[in-house]
C-alpha cells in the first residue's frame, strides 16, 4: 500500500498529475472534508418527541358525515360507478385520543391484551388461495399497535394508555390494519369500502367538478392539506420531517398567522387528502395487501388524488398511516 | 443566408451536428422539466415555471404526460446512438443519409409536438405529429437493420483480431444487428398497448400496477417493453463504446458472442413476460450474457489504457499502472460508469428481485415504487453520461478542460447515483420517523451532483454555440469527420 501511494504521489509524471483533478490533494481534502460533514449531518439523531405547536381546530371527533347511495365518478379515467346503500363515515380521521380510549376499554374487558411489546386483538383469518406473493393470514391474534415504536403518541404504563402531550387531536398513527379494524369492530362499525372512500372524498355524479382529483376541487396549493413539504406548522424538514397536523385542520382557521383553506370533501368530510393514508376494509383475491387511500405528510401532492392507491400487509405501521370507520 | 446555410448544413447533416443538436434539447428539456418535480417543486419552482411558460397540467393527466416526456427525451438519446453507430460502423451512403434523416425529423416531432401537446393544451394535430414522429424513428430503425446487414460480403472482415465467422462474418457486426432487430420488435410491446390505452387516454405507469396479482397482458408488455428498452439502449452503447475503443482480440470474439446471444435471451425474456411467469429466469440468463460481455470490454480497455499509459515504463509500478488507467477520464469514464452501474442499478435490482417477499413487499407500494424510479433513472443518466464521455472526446477536448470535464462528469454523477442508491435503500436501515436527516443530505448530495452535471453541460453547449458563430470554428472540422476516422 505504502509502495502504491508513493509510487502514485511522488514517481508520477509532474504534468498529469497537475492537470488531473484526482490527483490535486486539496481539492481531494476538501471533497473528503464536504462529503464528512455531510454525512455527519444526516446523522444526527431526531428528537420525536420535540415540542410541537397545539391549535384547537374546533372539529367535533365524533361526528359523521352522511353519504347517500348513488353514482359516483370513480378512479383516474373518470369511470360511472355506483354504490346502492346509504352509508355514513366519520368525518375526521380517528385521533389518539379516540384510540387511548377504545384500548382502555378493551383491555380492561380482555378483547385486547399486551403481548411483549405489542398490543394484539383476535382476528379470524383470511382464505389462502395461493396467489403469487400471498402470504397467509391465519385466525389468531394479530398485532394492533407495537409499544416499542418511538414514533407511537401513546404511552403505556402497564395498565393505562394516555396521549402524549399535544397530540389528543392529531390522528391515531402507527397503527395496524388489524388495530383499525379492531376499533371500528369494538363500536360496531367498520373499515369503509375503497369505493365507499372514493365516493366519500370524490361526492356525487351531478354537477360541475365531480371528476375533482382533489376532496375539494381540481387543485391543490399548500394550505390545502399537510402533505411533504407542504410547509405547514407542524414540520421541520431540517430534522422531524412532516408530522401530522391536527384533525380538521385544514377549515378556512387561521392558526397563529398560519391560513388555511376550507378543504371539506362535498360530502363535508376533512383530511381526505394529506396528513394520514387511510386504511380500507377490502380485501381482494390471492393478495394479503390491504389498500389504503388519501395520501399523507410524508407524500407529494400527487399522491393526494383521490384515485391514488397504497397498499402494505395488515401488520403494517406507519406515523403517516392512519384509519376512520364507516356504518 | 449563406453564413446560415452552411451552419445548418453542420448541425444536420454531419454527426457531429447531429449529436449535437440531439444533447442540446435533452439538455433544454431536462433543465426545463426537472424544475417541475423533486426539490424544485418542494421550493415552489415548478409553479413559476409553470406560469412563466404557460404549461396547462392537468391531474389527472400527470402519467400521461410523464410517460411522453420520457418518450422524448429517449427518443433523442436513441438518434444520437443511430448517428454514432452510422458513423462508426461502415454502410452505404444512401443508407446513411436516409437513416440520420429519418430519425432526425422522427425524433424532433416526437419531441417538440409531444412535449407540446402533454403541457401546452390538447393540440390533437400535435398529438398526430408526435406519433407520426415515433413512426419515422421506428422506419428509421428498419433502415438502419437493413444497412447493417452482416451478411453482406462488403462488410466482411478478415482482420483476425476482430471476430468473424469463417466466411469473414463479423461478429460485432452481428451483435449490432441483432440489438437493432430485437429493438424494432421490442417497440412492438410498447406501441401496441401504447395503442389500445392511449387511444382511451387510460395510460398508467408500470411501477403503480407492480402489485396486482393478475395482470392484463397489456399491462405486462408494458412492463416488459420499458425494461427491454432501456437494457437495448444500454447495449447499444457498450457496442459503441467497444468500437470506439477498437475493442478486438480474443476478448472481443467472446464478448460479441455473448453480446449477440445475450441479446436475443433477454429480448425473448422480456417478451415472454406476457405469457409466463418465470420470464424473469430467461431475463436472468440473457442479462449475465450481456454483463459479461460488457465486462470483457472493461478488462480490454482497462488493459489497454494500462499499456498505453505505461508504455514508456519498463517495469511499471501499481500505482503508475493505476495512473495510467485513470489519466483520461473521457475513456476511463464510460467504462468505469459501467462497473459502478453494478453497484447502483444491476447489484440493487438484483437484490430486490432475490429479497423481494422478504424486503421489498414488506414497505408499502408507494416506497416499493420509490426504489423501481430511482432504479431505472439512475440507469438511464448512467447511459447519458458514458454518452457525454463520448461527445467530449469526440470534440477534442483536451489537456485541463478535459480533465475537469471527465472528472466533473464522473464524480458528479456518481455521487448523485450513490445518493439515489442509498434512498431508495433507505428502509433498510432508517425509520420513517427518524429518515429525515439523511433524506436531506442525499437530497442535497444528489441534486448537487446532477445540477453541477448540467452546469457542466450548459458550459459545453454555451462553448460550442460560440463556437458556431466562429468563421473558422471547430465545426468546419466536425462537419465532414465521421467517427470511425477517430477509432483508436
């Protein structure tokens, strides 16, 4: 080695070396010394629970909005569908709060129970039917939301889930398929539908604007919804990244100097696009994926259309996935 | 009018000219377009570029449009491919000419009516225009089979270093037969689902059905087609580059016949993605065909710059041997770019097929498609810069300028593909809660190695449009130089 460098830095022709940049050895220090400090600076670690700002949205959580059965446009290529029943969904996302709650109450009645650094519920399996890349989900307990995820807004004292501080209304991340479901279950309600979310941010056939890619019309500019980069509040792209904004947020309020537009979907549903994906009941043939719809913090704004698709298994966790139900 | 004429006559009718012609609007075109995504977006730039320029975008139509611009820029890179492989290789004039011709007109109304009309408003005129210039590219590769039919006794060689059958069939030529032949049917497996969604307007990109279970065959030969292409276009341009180097020896009879051979595997491969299920063990086969073939040509020209450089030297050192490798970086680049393409594109896509249930089906689609992107344009600016290797050699830069230039090209981009890499990779290693400190540094690393890049470029097309309006520029040089004349 040491015969190398000499060979390279002292025996070498006088001129190449001096006109070949990879020989120059202060350009090569200082590309040494960029690249050092650069890596230093994506390594420096990311304080998840640094102070964030609280706003009362003033939306009501337990609120529904009505969807009437009828025809919608659906998907990208503006498809006639229809959906033959009346069916209502929750107008906010599910928050933390909302979550806290439901796993204090099924815990202590047992139809949830701690399983090391998880929480898991009963699922009763789906049907193999041997597609490619399927993988089986057999009747069992199934994880709900992992208690070791630095990202989850829960804590956990053994017995008890509490919120942490700030986030009562932002909504429930870091959360399972099976841990969606297992809410709406508990209440007797349900995942919606992929189409019943479609119908729900897209609204009827009638009228100008029902191909909107968007909940609340055909464009989108940043104070529309909390999607990456979208510069909202509650983001930091110097270390945190996008976080999510309060449920609701995004109602015509001003926060703080920050404005915002009223992005209600036609049927007056909120945060249909951006802050959480949205996991959906569907499950399809020969696949164990499940879809989820809207977009989030962490996605550019193309992925807020209302056709737009995710997809991951049912064990899946996420800060940018969350759920609402439907009945 | 005559000092107009005789410079058209440069730009479109030399290969020089054309080569030109072609890097300038990929140059225009990505400078202008890249400010629509990425970063540029997140800065707010795409919205006054989009109001400065008048573009219309709508939703709903952004794949579409995608997938045009693609198509345009693609279509350039290919015509340049076409003009250097005119060049390089010997047919007759009438060929030549009809060929440069063709592709030429073909590629600028692919580009400038296609572009038109995916961000101007729907001029449908526009719209028949930029097929109509797909179809001139596509007669334009029918020509070019034709011409470079290698069993034509003109092109017979009897050079025993350059491989040839024992009628004197040569080899290499077969191999550039054979990745025009399997490049005009594979147009097919694009054109004809191209046909059927297109007319509907019902485009998709492929990475967003990669998921589905079942898939129509249409959508599979779209999958097929968008990988076939890039990999022809990828062996084109190790064909060329062993040209350019005077790649012969025993090195070069195998390699032109696993060259040859690979290409038709990985063509059927990816064909046969329509009807079966383990094409990709065909494509396998084809693709470690065509890899080391490539790798031959990378021993050879390692070898030779080895040699040359130390030829002077009775007993050379390792490090003047590693000197002498890397003293030009216009020839040590494109080969060294394909070595590094193994890190960055066949290593990863390798790995993500070998561990796909395990990794890649684990993270949501939405990443999965993060690491399908990144992997195929990371090849695709590979092959642009063994590209720009090439031009700035065959301009004669010289002395520090070509140096800086190599060098500029080849750190630059590299650290761009090694940023990219390592982001699509990123789940591997990182949380999605604690991603963002990393994700800004290559952010930042990628965007500076490929903006520097095109900095670079915009230098080298703002010298030789200055050149241009020089009585005695280098372009009277270029404007009767053909390519083979500077094979060494």
């Amino acid at each position: 080695m040491k015969r190398l460098f000499y060979s390279m830095s002292l025996r070498g022709g006088r001129s190449s070396r001096q006109s070949n940049p990879l020989f120059n050895g202060r350009l090569l220090r200082a590309f040494a010394l960029a690249m050092t400090l650069a890596l230093l600076a994506s390594c420096q670690p990311v304080d998840l629970n640094a102070s964030m700002p609280a706003f009362d949205t003033g939306a009501d959580t337990s609120q529904w909005s009505f969807i009437p059965a009828g025809e919608f446009v659906h998907g990208q290529h503006n498809k006639e569908a229809v959906i033959d029943h009346d069916y209502e969904m929750m107008t906010y996302p599910v928050t933390t709060s909302q979550y806290a709650e439901f796993l204090n109450a099924s815990l202590a009645n047992g139809i949830v129970k701690v399983d090391g650094e998880k929480i898991v519920g009963f699922y009763p399996g789906d049907e193999y039917n041997g597609g490619k890349h399927e993988e089986r989900i057999e009747a069992g307990d199934w994880m709900l939301i992992p208690l070791n995820d630095p990202a989850l807004r829960l804590e956990f004292d053994g017995k008890t889930f509490t919120v942490k501080d700030g986030y009562e209304n932002h909504p429930m991340t870091v959360v399972s398929w099976f841990g969606s479901r297992a809410y709406c279950d508990y209440y007797s309600w349900r995942l919606p539908t992929e189409m019943e979310w479609e119908k729900a941010a897209r609204g009827p056939t009638a009228g100008p604007g029902s191909d909107r890619p968007f909940p609340w019309g055909g464009e989108i500019v940043r104070n529309n919804a909390n999607y990456y980069a979208s510069r909202d509040p509650f983001e930091d792209m110097s270390s945190l990244g996008s976080r999510t904004s309060p449920v609701g947020f995004y109602n015509g309020q001003t926060y703080d100097g920050y404005v915002t537009i009223d992005s209600p979907s036609p049927y007056g549903l909120y945060d249909m696009a951006g802050n959480v994906w949205q996991w959906t009941a569907d499950i399809y043939d020969q696949q164990h994926y499940r879809y989820m719809r809207g977009g989030s913090k962490d996605t550019y704004e193309m992925d807020l259309r209302i056709w737009v698709r995710n997809n991951a298994g049912p064990t899946y966790v996420s800060p940018g996935a969350g759920f609402r139900c439907a009945r | 009018m005559q000092f107009v004429k005789i410079r058209f006559n440069y730009l479109f009718t030399s290969t020089k000219g054309l080569i030109l012609v072609a890097i300038a609007m990929i140059g225009m075109v990505t400078a202008v377009w890249g400010m629509l995504s990425g970063p540029m977006a997140e800065l707010g730039v795409r919205e006054v570029v989009v109001r400065l320029l008048g573009m219309k975008l709508i939703q709903a139509e952004r794949e579409g449009r995608i997938i045009i611009l693609y198509h345009s820029i693609a279509m350039a890179v290919v015509s340049i491919e076409v003009y250097i492989i005119t060049s390089l290789l010997k047919m007759k004039e009438f060929f030549k000419s009809a060929i440069n011709a063709t592709i030429t007109v073909g590629y600028l109304f692919a580009m400038i009516f296609g572009m038109g009309f995916a961000y101007f408003g729907h001029n449908w005129a526009f719209h028949g225009l930029y097929i109509f210039g797909l179809s001139l590219i596509f007669f334009a590769g029918i020509i070019l089979a034709v011409a470079l039919n290698p069993w034509n006794p003109e092109y017979y060689v009897t050079d025993k270093n350059h491989a040839h059958t024992k009628k004197g069939v040569s080899v290499e030529r077969i191999a550039f037969f054979t990745m025009a032949v399997a490049t005009l049917g594979s147009t097919l497996f694009g054109a004809i689902p191209g046909s059927y969604f297109g007319n509907g307007f019902e485009v998709f990109l492929a990475e967003n059905v990669i998921r589905q279970p079942h898939k129509t065959y249409l959508e599979d030969a779209v999958i097929g087609h968008l990988h076939i292409m890039l990999t022809l276009i990828a062996v084109a341009l190790s064909l060329i580059v062993g040209r350019w180097l005077d790649f012969k020896g025993k090195l070069h009879t195998v390699s032109m016949h696993l060259m040859w051979t690979g290409t038709i595997v990985i063509s059927l491969g990816a064909w046969s993605v329509v009807i079966v299920d383990w094409a990709h063990t065909i494509i396998y086969v084809g693709s470690v065909l065509v890899m080391l073939s490539a790798l031959m040509l990378v021993i050879f020209g390692w070898g030779k710059f080895i040699r040359e450089g130390t030829a002077h030297i009775t007993k050379p050192t390792i490090g003047q041997k590693i000197r002498a490798l890397v003293s030009d970086p216009l020839k040590f680049g494109p080969l060294w770019q394909m070595v590094f393409m193994n890190f960055t594109v066949s290593g990863v896509g390798i790995f993500m097929a070998v561990k796909l249930d395990e990794i890649m089906r684990v993270i949501p689609w939405r990443e999965e498609r993060i690491t399908l992107t990144g992997h195929w344009h990371i090849l695709s600016a590979l092959i642009a810069t063994i590209i720009l290797m090439y031009y700035g050699d065959m301009v004669g830069l010289k002395g520090k300028v070509r140096q800086w230039f190599g060098w500029g090209i080849l750190v630059l981009s590299d650290i761009a593909f090694a940023s990219v890499t390592i982001f699509e990779l990123k789940r591997l290693f990182i949380s999605e809660a604690e991603q963002q400190p990393l994700v800004n540094t290559l952010m930042i690393l990628a965007d500076l190695g490929l903006g520097m890049l095109l900095v670079i470029l915009a230098m080298l097309m703002i010298w030789r449009l200055s050149d241009l309006f020089k009585k005695q520029g280098r372009w009277t040089e270029e404007i009767d130089h053909e390519l083979s004349q500077e094979v060494k």
